[in-house]
C-alpha cells in the first residue's frame, strides 16, 4: 500500500492528475523554439484530460518530454534541450493566455479556453519577459487563471480613430472595455491597453519601460525619447535596424510597485507618428500577432520580435 501511495503522489507531483475533474475545452497548445521564430508543436484541438496542469498537457501532445527537480520543470521537449548553446544559456519558458506564469507547470491548472505556449530561447539578455502579445485574442478572453478580467482602453486621444479602431475589435471579441485618458497609476485585476504616439504616451510609467530596454521590460524594442524612431534588437539585445516614420509597434509587459506588487499585463499600441499608431492598431489581429513576443509595423506589414533582421 505504500508503493501504491508513494506512485500516485508522484504522479501528481509530476502533473499527471488523478483525472478528476472536466476536461478544458477549447484549449491550444504551442511549442516552439528562438522567441516563437520555429514551431514545434502547434494543434488547436490538444488531447486533454480531466484537471490537466500545463505539464500533464504538455506531456500528452508533445514528443519526448523530459523534466528535473522531481518532474516539476521540463529538461527538454523534442530533444531540445535547456542549459547553453553556443555560450549562450537556455530554458524553457511557458506561457498562458500571454502571461509567464510565476509558478512551475506542475501548479498551473489549464481551464477552458487557455492558450498555453512553451518557448525555447535564449535568456542571456533578460530572463523575464512578462508578457507576450502572440496568443491575442488572449488574455482579453478568458483572463487570468480561469478568471476573466475587465479591460480599460487608456488612450492620448480617446476620441481618435485609433482609439475607436482598438475598442470595436475589441467589441467583436465580445468584451466591452472602458474607454478613456491615459492614467499613471498601478492598476491590478485589470488589462489595460495603451494607445497613442510615442512621444506623449511615454510619460505613463509602465510604458517608459520600453525606452530601458529587454532587460527591463522584456521588450526587444526601444522607441526613441524624441518618439520619431524604434530601434529593433536582436535575441542579443544588439540593435538591428531603426525605423523611423509611419512605424508601429505592439507591445506588453507588466510593472511592480514600490512593495514589489505585480500589475497585470499592459499592453501598449503606440507609433512614431499618428500613421505609426493606426497602423498598430490594424495589426491589433490574430493573423499578424500569433506566435511573436512582440510585433514591429513598417510599411503595413508585422516584423516578430526580436528582430531576425531584413
């Protein structure tokens, strides 16, 4: 009976579940490596079982899934392997509705509708990279850990069509969000989306991280001060190419305040000019964020980021 005892919490310790519990519906896996540059595995219909953690779901879709740390961080997937390559030091990172969690995959539960995504890259230049704009339309769907969160629109001109564009495509998805000025405060059990040009809307705290650079806020972009340039970075943090008018850029990443509280995701649709800004808000789109961090506009067309270079 005590083999029997020890077997089955070892199965729960390693995500496995008892499979009690309903089955998540609607769920979607990804696997990928190098910032979501190759996918691995990608399938909107996962096998799933009753109270799936995000390991036991990775386990059931992915080949050759190993773990460490008594089966509660995942070793390798494919055989893809964390530790160094080329130097460099790597892991694997997972995600859910775009948000890294900040608990091992054994203790996040998968719920209905959950876009869970594991990545394999480099982290040499930043190992935090709070959120990610590539499993849009989450988190405006079903939130976070299962729970739904409102969503305000905090725009420098709430009543300019970039505004308006970002509210009705939210308005489609079926969430009605809250519409204003930007505000300057930390927000919590709230999404909220940032919109304007760079240049005013680089006042707001959270939004000022981006000029800081990946190690900070875990952006492979840098707006200029003067908001009439975006630099584009590499995975290494080196800067590839500057864009200058009519450029866009979506974004989003969290902040801490002063007791080292964490914000929700904020999501940042901004531009070097007022061209730049309509045109992150029409790639504000399944189709152009899916599977990037982070997406440059130039020209009216999506650049993933970090940038792999033209």
């Amino acid at each position: 009976m005590a083999a029997i005892a020890v077997a089955v919490l070892a199965s729960v310790v390693a995500g496995c579940g008892l499979g009690a519990g309903p089955q998540a519906s609607d769920t979607q896996l990804l696997v990928s490596k190098d910032f979501g540059a190759e996918p691995l595995v990608q399938t909107d219909k996962p096998k799933t079982g009753g109270s799936d953690t995000v390991m036991r779901l990775l386990q059931r879709n992915a080949p050759k899934v190993t773990t460490r740390f008594g089966g509660g961080f995942v070793q390798s997937i494919a055989g893809v392997s964390g530790g160094t390559s080329g130097g460099k030091p790597v892991d694997w990172f997972f995600y859910v509705n775009g948000i890294q969690a900040d608990k091992g995959a054994t203790s996040v539960k998968v719920h209905q509708g959950d876009r869970v995504w594991w990545d394999h890259h480099d982290w040499g230049v930043t190992d935090d990279v709070p959120a990610v704009v590539g499993s849009f339309p989450e988190p405006f769907l079903h939130g976070i850990d299962g729970r739904r969160l409102p969503t305000r629109v905090e725009c420098v001109e709430p009543q300019s069509d970039a505004c308006q564009a970002v509210a009705d495509k939210l308005g489609d998805l079926g969430q009605v969000a809250a519409r204003g000025g930007v505000g300057n405060s930390f927000v919590v059990d709230t999404l909220r989306i940032l919109v304007g040009q760079w240049k005013a809307l680089r006042g707001e705290s959270t939004a000022k991280l981006l000029e800081k650079g990946p190690a900070t806020s875990g952006v492979f972009a840098k707006p200029s001060a003067d908001g009439r340039s975006i630099a584009l970075l590499d995975q290494d943090g080196k800067v590839t190419r500057t864009l200058g008018p009519g450029t866009g850029l979506i974004a989003a990443t969290k902040v801490k305040d002063s007791k080292d509280q964490v914000s929700d995701p904020v999501w940042i649709l901004t531009g070097t000019d007022e061209a730049g800004v309509l045109a992150a808000t029409a790639a504000l789109d399944e189709g152009a964020l899916n599977g990037h961090f982070a997406v440059a506009i130039s020209g009216g067309k999506p650049i993933g980021l970090p940038d792999r270079g033209q």
